[in-house]
C-alpha cells in the first residue's frame, strides 16, 4: 500500500440520540473549505459511532434518529473532500455499538461475572475504563454476519479510501460461543490466563477473517483494525502475539493523546518498536486537552507542535482527533490551530517522507511481571515500567535505539538491552550467545537473561549464578571512586529501591557492590520514616558485574527511574553505556531535554532536534505551554556517510562543518521547538 498522507484529522462523532437537529448545520462546502484551507489532506468520517447509529440512510441498522431532514451526512462529506482531494477513509465501531446491543442482546459479551455486555450496571464514567460502554461479541457469528453486510454496504455506496474500523477489544467473554469454543481448545474458563488467551485468539481470528472479506471486496481498499496493533510483546506466544493482528492491517495507527491515558512516554515507546516495519505509521493525538469527548477544550499550540513534530521526527505522519459538533459545523478556531501545525509539516514533509531510521542499540520488549506490575495486555494504554525508564534514559541520554522482540535478528546492533525483566527461551538465549561471540555487547539489569523459569541464567558464558532474589529491599549500591564505570560518580551508597536479584560474579570483576540496610523495615522493624539506613560497609553481595562483553546490574534501575526519577540510577546506565559503546552516533554536551532521532534519506541524513518540555502542573494531564529556544548546540555525528553538504531544513540555510575522529562536526545555531539538520 502507498503511503498514507502525514495530515490528517480523525473526526469523532459519537453523538446521543437524546441529541436533536443532528447536521442541522452541515454545510458541504463549508466543511471542504475548512479542510482544505487548513492543510488537511486526509480524514475519517463516521459511518457508525458507539452510540449503535448510522449518518447515513442505513439499510443495515438503524440511521441516526436525530438525523436532520433525511440528510446523508456520511455521503455528503465524502462527496465534498473529494472534490478537494482530500482522501476520505470510513470509520465504524465493532465491539462497542449501544443501539446494536438493544436490539440483539444475544450479540453481546458475558464477563467472567455474569455480566451482560461486559459493562457493570449503573456505572456512570467517562470513556477512561474500558467498561465504560456495552460490549458486543466478535465471536458470535450472527454479529459477524451483520457487520460483513455493513461494510458491503459502505463499500456499494460510497467506495471510501479505506475502512477504520474500531475497537477490536473481547474483555474475558464467557458468552455461549465463546465458552464452547474454549472446550474445544482445552481451555479453563476460570483460569485468568486462559480467559485472556481466548480473548485474544477471537481478536485475532476475526481480524483475518474480516481482512480476507474486505479485499475481497476491494483489494485496494486500504484496511485497519483499531485493537492496539502498535502496542508490542516479546512474541514469546507467536500464534497469540500482537504481530498477529498487524497482519490485517495495511497502516499503523497509535492512538496516543498524551493526556489522561496515555502520557508523553506512550507513543515514543511504540514507535520506536514499530518503526521497523515495512507499514506506514500515524501517530494519532486530538485537539482536546484531555481525551476524546473533551468538548470545549483546544490543546494548546506548543503542545499541538511537539507531538505532531515528534511524528514527523520518528518517520510518521499526524492524525489529529477531534468531534464534530451535533449539529455537523467544524470549529474555525480549532481548525485554524490544526491548519498552523500543518501548514509547518507540509513545508517538513519532504525531508521526513520515504525516510528510514538510523539506531544503534536494540532493546529487548520486557512484559513480565515485576512485583504488583502487570505484564502484557495488549488493552493496555499504559507502558510497563521498565520499557518506559528505558526509553527516558536513552532518550535523556541521546542513544538512538530500537524495542525488538523475540523474533528479531539482533546482529546489526552494536549493543542489545535486557532491562528488568526479560526472562529468556532457550531459541532467543541461542540468538543472544551468537551475538555475544561475535563480538557484541549486553547490558542487563534485574531478572533479566534468566531462563523462563527464573532458576538460572540462561546464558552460560556470562559465568552468573543466579542465588535468587535479593533479601533486602531497598538497599545501596556502594559507588567508589577506583570503580572504573562509575568514575564520574561521586561515592556514596545510594538507595535502590526496587527488589533486586543476588549472584554470584563467577569470578568476573564486581564493579560495585551492595551496602545492605541493617535490617527491612516492618511493622514491628523500622527506623526513622522510611528505609532502614545503610550498615557502614559494603557487603560482598554483588551490584554490578563486569565480564567479557558485558555488564549485569542487578537491580531493575529502568523501572526504579520511571518509578522514582533517582538521576543517579541514570548516571549508573550511562557509566555502562560509555563502557559498552565506544562510538555513540551522536555526540555533545546537550541537554536532557532535547530529543534526537537520525533518519537515512536520498544516501544522506536527516537529524531532527526537538526541544519541548512536558510539565506536571496539574494533577491530570502533563502540560506543555511554552517553546524555550535552545542556540549554539556544537554536537558531533557519526561519520557513517562524508557529506558534501550540511543545512537547515526546510529553510536551506547552509551550515560549516568538519569530519575528525571519526565524526561530522557542526553547530546549530538555535533550536526553537523543532529543527532539521540533513546531510547530503
């Protein structure tokens, strides 16, 4: 499939039927001239919403009953966005439908409670928990049936770019389908794991059947399935792995508002996982200040750019979400907002289109559970806390790197991550040892490099022995000035605060140690208001191994830094890091909240710089109000190409550089929000 446009607007409109006058104010060419003006080049319109009604004269189910005067409003739209030229995809909803689940009650999902649409009586919530609407049953064959002769009829009457379908969710169904077809494959309806492995084996056999269908119908028509497709596991379960359901999709979405569900550190997680593949990518946030539904609200400027530049940054075009009024009339301000940010990503776009990312180290995906913290869940919008610390130090760090998976070929990388938590199969362990006797390098932390099992390290030539978990908890790691990677560290025993693990080094060198509390604090044991204080020396408890190739540390320090933001927990990565990665492919003193990503393009580079910085004003939603200027950046790339030239994009200034040990020196003048530096 081409690639998909880098402007687009997802235009919500669930909309009451307790609502009157619906597209009362709709006004075709209005609505065009918006858009156009705006700079917008592609949107989703509504067949469906979650409230079960359809914006068009439906034939299957049932037309929105406010719908003013007989009005097409579906046909309309697309009839004006394409005489704009403006790509017109169709949205409709699965799982989540109201007028659909009055009308077929025996369509619908029994939770594991016995509850009727999955959905807990009386509840009165914001669309913030996954139960906040019915749930239909994407396993019950009449339903599917029904929505084969929806999209058939989508396709006979308005032959749309393409068809967005939502919400691809089962939430531990027990309906009579489902639990039969759970006997059938052995499985325990009142085993958690199984509940949820049958939710995704439906998810994920409907998606094919539906994909197969719908080409069938049009094998042009570009087809995406809206069940978190983006969000990553370690593909340790290839038949029930989230790689399954991107099968059926012909583009990326992430849904990503980065506001009340999913923060700032969701989406760049996830696209440094899926920008791998050979799929376009959108990054999707909204106008709205928090979430979708926010009526009243426009995300502020500052705000709108950073996200939608971070896209254009990581390779990825910019779905910005917003809902159209019931009575069918687009807000001028909002659009007007929208259309600036555009206007600067069209001028953008031909240094960030057909352009490949540049990484240097590949980070194993950790979703096992550490302490009370879930694992993989594929409804998650949160991240697990160790694939978010590491992303924050890498990124803090300016570390280009990639999530992997179990799957991945990792030969290419010049060092591969195992943060907190990545237990390993005795077939990815194989992969891992080859890596290691070709001359690559690993960083480990926590559990990590253990067998499934967790009763050993299931690399041999680290030489570890695993003793089990540690005793104490929080401890002290005990830095020293002679301990080589921890130099620029000044000595102290600094608290750790997540459960670490207990080794013996097996004769490698201990770059530190732990200091241990004198006892952990209970009930009937403490001291002071928190921790136990550390003993005045050093056990021979080890905290840090350093060995052929490697170092192991042996607390989980990337969850600890999501969790706690202890800066030197980063130090300590960043000590090791340096010792691991002796050519870093960027280099200089920058600050850690300047954001770099590298693109290949055209046999060049691109660099983007982002500097925008996300504040907790509130206790809500993280805020970004003001674009503070960064000059004179003097920084050093790695000399993988020699160019003939340097300059800022897209205004063309030129910039002097050199080539010296190995990399191209330059210095930007000023970074306001985002820059481009391509080397040609």
């Amino acid at each position: 499939m081409a690639d998909v446009p880098y402007r687009q607007i997802h235009l919500d409109f669930h909309t009451s039927p307790l609502i009157p006058d619906v597209g009362s104010r709709f006004n075709a060419e209005e609505f065009a001239r918006t858009l156009k003006k705006n700079h917008v080049n592609s949107i989703n319109l509504f067949a469906k919403c979650h409230h079960g009604f359809y914006y068009y004269p439906a034939a299957v189910g049932k037309t929105h009953p406010s719908l003013a005067g007989g009005l097409d409003l579906l046909g309309e739209q697309m009839a004006a966005c394409r005489r704009e030229g403006i790509r017109a995809v169709v949205y409709t909803t699965v799982v989540w439908a109201e007028n659909t689940c009055d009308e077929h009650p025996q369509w619908m999902q029994i939770d594991r409670n016995g509850v009727l649409g999955s959905r807990p009586p009386f509840l009165n919530d914001y669309n913030t928990e996954t139960r906040a609407w019915r749930s239909l049953c994407m396993n019950n064959p009449g339903y599917a049936d029904y929505l084969k002769r929806e999209w058939k009829e989508i396709h006979e009457r308005f032959h749309p770019d393409g068809l967005w379908i939502d919400i691809i969710f089962q939430f531990g169904c027990i309906c009579p389908h489902c639990m039969a077809e759970m006997k059938q494959m052995n499985l325990d309806p009142q085993n958690p794991g199984d509940l949820l492995s049958h939710d995704r084996h439906v998810e994920i056999k409907f998606s094919r059947e539906m994909y197969r269908y719908l080409k069938g119908i049009d094998k042009d028509w570009g087809i995406y399935f809206n069940g978190c497709p983006a969000e990553f596991d370690e593909q340790d379960d290839t038949a029930l792995s989230t790689a399954r359901r991107r099968e059926c999709d012909d583009f990326i979405d992430i849904e990503s508002l980065p506001s009340e569900l999913w923060g700032y550190t969701h989406f760049p997680v996830l696209i440094n996982y899926c920008n791998r593949f050979d799929k376009p990518v959108t990054m999707m946030n909204g106008k709205f200040h928090k979430t979708w539904g926010d009526f009243g609200t426009l995300r502020n400027s500052a705000a709108l750019e950073y996200e939608c530049f971070r896209a254009l940054a990581n390779g990825a075009g910019s779905c910005v979400g917003d809902q159209l009024h019931p009575e069918g009339k687009l807000d001028e301000t909002v659009y007007d907002r929208i259309g600036r940010v555009f206007e600067q990503i069209e001028k953008k776009e031909p240094w960030c289109v057909n352009t490949k990312k540049i990484s240097q180290i590949a980070v194993y995906a950790a979703n096992r559970v550490l302490e009370n913290e879930r694992g993989f869940d594929a409804t998650a919008m949160t991240i697990n806390g160790a694939n978010e610390g590491v992303y924050r130090m890498l990124s803090e760090l300016h570390y280009l790197f990639d999530f992997v998976d179990f799957k991945d070929d990792i030969s290419r990388y010049d060092l591969v991550i195992l943060p907190d938590s990545v237990r390993l199969p005795p077939e990815t362990a194989a992969r891992i040892s080859a890596y290691l006797a070709a001359g690559g390098k690993l960083l480990l932390t926590g559990e990590s490099g253990l067998g499934i099992d967790g009763k050993g390290f299931a690399l041999p030539e680290l030489g570890l022995k695993h003793e089990g978990a540690e005793e104490y908890s929080p401890a002290y790691a005990a830095l020293r000035p002679d301990q080589n990677i921890f130099r620029k560290i000044p000595p102290m025993d600094y608290a750790v605060y997540e459960r670490g693990q207990r080794v013996d080094s097996g004769g490698n060198r201990v770059s530190a140690f732990l200091t241990l509390p004198y006892f952990n604090r209970t009930w009937e044991h403490f001291c002071s208001h928190r921790q136990t204080p550390p003993r005045a020396e050093p056990s021979r408890h080890p905290f840090a191994v350093e060995g052929n190739g490697f170092i192991y540390i042996t607390h989980p320090l990337f969850r600890d830094y999501a969790l706690n933001g202890c800066k030197v927990h980063k130090d300590i990565i960043s000590g090791a890091l340096e010792h691991l990665v002796a050519k870093p492919l960027v280099r200089g003193e920058l600050p850690s909240t300047l954001e770099v990503t590298l693109r290949k393009r055209n046999g060049g580079m691109v660099l983007h710089l982002l500097h925008y910085i996300p504040m907790k004003r509130c206790k809500t939603v993280e805020i970004i109000e003001d674009v503070i200027p960064l000059y004179s950046l003097d920084l050093g790339l790695r000399a993988d190409i020699t160019p003939e030239k340097a300059y800022l994009a897209p205004d063309g200034k030129i910039l002097d550089f050199t080539v010296r040990d190995g990399y191209i020196h330059c210095t930007v003048p000023e970074v306001r929000g985002h820059q481009m530096v391509v080397f040609e």
